[in-house]
C-alpha cells in the first residue's frame, strides 16, 4: 500500500495549482486596480469637461467656481482633488488630478505612491 501511494501522481496537479495560485490571484487583483484606475480616469475627465461647458454657458461663474464643482464631484472618488480652470482668449482650459492610491482597489498601486493621474480638457466660450 505504501508503495503504491508513493507511485501516485494523481496529486501532482494539485500541487502546481497551489503554488501558483498566489501568482494568478494577484495578477487579477493588478487588472483590477488598473481597470478601475482607468475607469476613475474616464469619470474625471467627464466631470471636467461638464464643468467647462457648464462655465462656457455661464452656468457657472468664474473659474474658481468651476474649480469648486470640480473637486466637489471628484471628492467622492478621491480623498485629495485638485482641479485648475484658466480662460485665456475665449478658450477655457481646466486640469484636474487625483492621487493614484486612491483610486485603486486593492492597494497594489501603493507602488505608485505619490503619483497622480491628470487629466485636461478644453472648451470654447460661448457668448
């Protein structure tokens, strides 16, 4: 009996497998923080580019007060945003960014510590 145990290998599978579960659970987790960093990218630029158009229709004032509705709306996804609107020559040009920590999921972006994702959007003034 133990003889035949020892010739076994039905269970060599099983051993790969678990050795590499550990690599394949964290290459997911990785697409699944960098899936949603870019989704959290998309949703940025929306907000900006609402903003813009929201200031080139006089919805809004001025810049800061285009500058506020951004990081209002961004503060839900991020605990820091930053967001700058300039109007130079009927061309409304705003910027905002958010830390890339506090996008992700899972925290294996930590990697990335202090980096921030921007991203930038132009918009004509309408009269």
């Amino acid at each position: 009996m133990a003889r035949r145990a020892l010739r076994d290998e039905s269970g060599a599978a099983t051993i790969e497998a678990i050795l590499w579960l550990p690599f394949f659970i964290g290459l997911f987790m990785l697409l699944v923080d960098l899936a949603m960093i870019f989704h959290y990218q998309s949703t940025m630029l929306r907000v900006v580019q609402d903003a813009n158009r929201n200031l080139s229709i006089h919805r809004l004032k001025d810049e800061q007060e285009t500058e506020h509705f951004i990081t209002q709306r961004l503060a839900i996804i991020t605990s820091d945003p930053q967001a700058s609107t300039s109007i130079v020559a009927g061309l409304i040009t705003t910027t905002a960014s958010a830390p890339v920590t506090d996008l992700d999921v899972f925290g294996i972006a930590k990697v990335f510590q202090g980096t921030r994702i921007t991203v930038r959007a132009e918009h004509l003034m309408e009269n």
